[in-house]
C-alpha cells in the first residue's frame, strides 16, 4: 500500500513484522528503528517498536506456546510472500 491509501483507507492500526536477521535487496540488514522512522516520515502516524523477545514470559513453552508460534510462523510467512509479489512498493 502507497502512504496515501493508508491514510485514506482511514486504518488506524498496521501490524509489520520484520524477521530477525531480515536483508534488503542489497543486504543490508533491516532495523526495526529504521523502520518505525520510515512509516512515521512517510504516513505521518504513530509508530511504536516491540521486540517480541521481550515480550516473553519465560518458563518452559507449552502446546499451546507452540502452536500459536507455529500458525503466527506460517501468518507471516503468507503476508511476507503477498507483500512480495505486489506491484505497488514503498
């Protein structure tokens, strides 16, 4: 989505997740911050950063850990291959 359709399309929340280790096409590794600086530049809109490290809350994981580990995996994967295939960049 183009900034303007964002702020036209009246959302008021947008989810972005960026891989640990995430390159652009030039390898150059992709910072949250660097980020978060981006869409508040670019849509005018409040940006916050969480590192879901730490989020956690320790212990060990149970079935129910990993099972929404694995359907938020297999989430993010489907956005980031849209995303990728999409004609329109930022």
């Amino acid at each position: 989505m183009e900034a303007v359709q964002i702020k036209q399309s009246g959302k008021r929340h947008l989810l972005i997740v960026i891989a640990e280790g995430a390159i652009d096409h030039q390898g150059v590794p992709i910072k949250a911050e660097a980020m978060r600086s981006l869409i508040e530049s670019r849509v005018n809109i409040e940006t916050r950063v969480t590192v879901l490290g730490h989020t956690q809350r320790g212990g060990r994981a149970s079935f129910f850990d990993r099972f929404t580990v694995r359907a938020n995996e297999t989430w993010s994967k489907e956005c980031a291959t849209r995303v990728a295939n999409a004609t329109s960049t930022w």
